[in-house]
C-alpha cells in the first residue's frame, strides 16, 4: 500500500515536472518564425506577383521623380522667361533711339559730320565720336538679339518640358494599372484604407548617396545605400524596435538589398501584433508612405495590406497565414 501511494506521487510528480517544462518551452519558444522561414516564397506573394510589383513600382516613382524635376524646370524657365522680357524693354529702347536718330539725320549723317569739321583735330575728334557711337550702338543691338534667342530659346524648352510632364503622366497611369492588373489576377488588390494618423512628414534628411552597396547593420549581408538611408531615418524618426534587412530568398527585395523587416515588437518578430505594438506598426508604415517621395519607397507591406506609391492601399494576403508571411507582426518596406 506504501509502495503504490509513493508510486502515485512519483507520477503526479513526474507529471506536473513533464508539464511545467512544457509551460516553460511553449514560454521560451518564439511565437513566430521570422519572415521568409515559412516557405513563402518572397514577400508573401508569388515571385511572378512580387517581380511585377516591384516593376511596376519602380516604372511609377522613376516618372514621379522626372515629372517632379520637369516641373521644377519649367518654373525655373517661366523666371528666366520674365526675367528676359524684363531686361529686354530697355535694349529694345535703345535700339528704338538708334533708328530714330538714323532716320533723322540720314544715311550721310556721319560722313557731313566729318567734312563739316573746321580743323585736322576737330575731324579727329568727331572721326573718334563716331567711332564710340558706332560700337555702342552695334552693342546695342547685338544685346537685343542675343536676348531675343535666348528668350526664344526659354519658351522652346517650355513647351518641350510640357511634353514630357505629358509623357510622365502616361507613364505613370500604365505602372498604375500594371500593379493593380498583377494585384487582381492574384485575388487581391482591393481597395482597403487605412489611418495616416501617427506618421508625420520628416525633412530633416535627403538622400545623396550613390547606387553602391554597403554592409547591413542588421545582417552579415549587404544592402544598398539607399536602403541604409531609410532605415537610418526611420530610427532616427524614433523607430528602434527590432529590424533585419538582407536575407536569401527566392525572390523580392531582401536578396538584393532594397528591403528591410521592422518588427512592431519591441525584441523581435513575435506573434499578431496588438495594442502598443500594432500602434508603433502603422504609425510605423505611414512615415514610410508620408515620407516615401525622399526615400524612394517602392511598395510598403503591414497587416494584410500592401500601399503602393500609383494606388494607396490595396489588400494583400498571399501568406501562409503565419504573422510573418501575413505581415501582422512587423512592416516590410521595400525602396528603389
């Protein structure tokens, strides 16, 4: 009887030591694997899926960017345009006094002036007068042609960066469809909102760097320099909590240095993200989008959804339904 109450024991024993080892595993374990180890295959999208977005993407803000600058260029000429009918008035009154004065005095004006002079040092005198007159007004009216081209010249380049704000706007409407075209056909890509509360505009940083590679702070990979520029400022922004950049998959970003993965916790990529750390993720992805002009964002990725810079917010889950292939547990940010 002894030997059975202490064989009981033992077992209730051995069972609560069995279960409170499991408690402490299931406790210790990660509540998620870490993005691209669950067999997506890239960012939680299909490859052909991920390889037109990113083109797509990329063709939209490269024709952003060049209707930006052509803009810019055609204020800068519509100044120099003003600036040149400005300084035109008085040369062509110049001009004006030079043909008047031509008129009245006749095409031997000059030539009486000199034989009319009563010595050898008056004719000198007027011969050298003439002379200043001659070149002053020969200055005259080349400053006035010369403005006259270079006006002509400013109006041409007008029209020509009105043509290409045209061809940019074109450009911009077919990457539009391309991306929204590739989110369809793959059951995705509706419409789908979201907040921009919490994500200010920075300028406090503009991109200068070049196209080369550089060592990822968060890898033993490399990213591009672009890319090290985001995540610079988004931590400097305040945006700290756990980030890893490069990684080998089977396509996207990640392997080509554009992309990095920022967890919403604070350590590392954890379960569906709530409360404070769901906060920190979508104030998170809107700096990103507020921001994504400086930055070059291609496409930013958070909770389902995918904004891309053509089409604001569209639906995303081709997941495995994992926080991590589901983007629940930390923003994915891809830039050119």
């Amino acid at each position: 009887m002894r030997q059975k109450t202490v064989r009981r024991r033992l077992a209730a024993f051995l069972a609560l030591l069995m279960a409170t080892a499991g408690l402490a595993m299931a406790i210790a374990a990660p509540a998620s694997a870490e993005p691209g180890d669950t067999g997506d295959d890239g960012e939680g999208g299909s490859k052909t899926l991920i390889e037109q977005l990113e083109a797509a993407s990329k063709g939209f803000v490269d024709a952003q960017e060049a209707l930006a600058k052509s803009k810019k260029r055609q204020v800068e000429l519509t100044a120099k345009v003003k600036e040149l009918d400005t300084r035109m008035a008085p040369q062509q009154a110049a001009v004006d006094l030079i043909i008047q004065q031509a008129y009245r005095t006749g095409r031997l004006g000059p030539m009486g002036a000199l034989l009319t002079a009563g010595s050898p040092g008056g004719f000198l005198d007027r011969a050298e007068t003439l002379e200043t007159v001659a070149v002053k007004q020969q200055a005259a009216i080349r400053d006035l042609r010369q403005t006259r081209d270079q006006q002509e010249q400013a109006k041409l380049a007008i029209e020509a960066t009105i043509r290409d704000q045209q061809k940019q706007v074109n450009v911009m409407a077919k990457r539009k469809a391309q991306a929204e075209g590739a989110l369809k056909a793959a059951n995705a890509g509706d419409d789908d909102p979201q907040s921009t509360d919490g994500g200010s505009s920075d300028t406090s940083g503009t991109f200068t760097g070049g196209s080369g590679m550089v060592n990822d702070p968060t890898s033993g990979g490399r990213i591009t320099q672009r890319m090290l520029f985001a995540y610079n400022q988004a931590r400097a922004a305040g945006f700290t909590h756990y980030i890893h950049c490069f990684r080998e998959q089977n396509s996207g970003e990640h392997p080509k240095g554009r992309a990095c993965d920022f967890a919403a916790d604070k350590d590392g990529f954890g379960g569906v993200a709530t409360g404070s750390s769901k906060t920190y993720g979508t104030n998170l992805a809107n700096y990103f989008i507020n921001n994504s002009s400086r930055l070059g964002v291609l496409y930013v990725i958070w909770f389902k959804r995918i904004w891309l810079p053509s089409s604001g917010w569209k639906s995303y889950s081709g997941g495995n339904g994992d926080p991590s292939s589901d983007h629940t547990n930390h923003v994915h940010l891809s830039v050119k």
